[in-house]
C-alpha cells in the first residue's frame, strides 16, 4: 500500500521516536515540516508517540494488560478536544 510522502515520513519519525528518540535532530524535524507538518501537528504526534510508549513500558514493567479499547478512545476524544480548540 503505497502512502502519501507525508504520512510515510510521519510513520518514519514515530518509529524513530520508539526505538531512538535520543537520535532525533533538527533535521528530522525539518523533513516533517517539509512534508507539510506543521508544528503543532509535528508535537502532536511526540505527545501521542510518547505517550504510548510510556504506556506500553509502565505496563509491561508492572506486568498488568492494558484496555487498548478505553485508552484508544480517551486518547482519539483529547486529541479532538484539542483540534477543535485549535480551531477556535
């Protein structure tokens, strides 16, 4: 399934903010703008990362499983909440 040039280097950067965060730079950044990211958007999608991989890494350090149905839904209606004000 081919992805449009944006969403591919989204997918690229949310990969390297799991397996490297400390690797990113300004340049990767930068690619994200020049796909059309904006920077709101681009901090949008570390808070999301980040947040699933602290998580999945809280849950898995404490040996419990996660309702992924409740905490999708939770994230998805704050992620709205936010555009929506943003649009305001």
């Amino acid at each position: 399934m081919d992805l449009p040039e944006n969403e591919q280097a989204m997918l690229e950067y949310v990969e390297k903010i799991t397996l490297t965060a400390t690797s990113i730079t300004e340049d990767d950044v930068d690619r994200m703008r020049s796909v059309g990211w904006s920077d709101r958007e681009i901090l949008d999608i570390v808070l999301v990362s980040a947040y699933y991989c602290f998580r999945c890494r809280t849950a898995d350090s404490l040996g419990v499983e996660l309702d992924e149905g409740r905490v999708d839904e939770e994230l998805m209606g704050e992620i709205e909440r936010r555009r929506l004000t943003d649009i305001r």
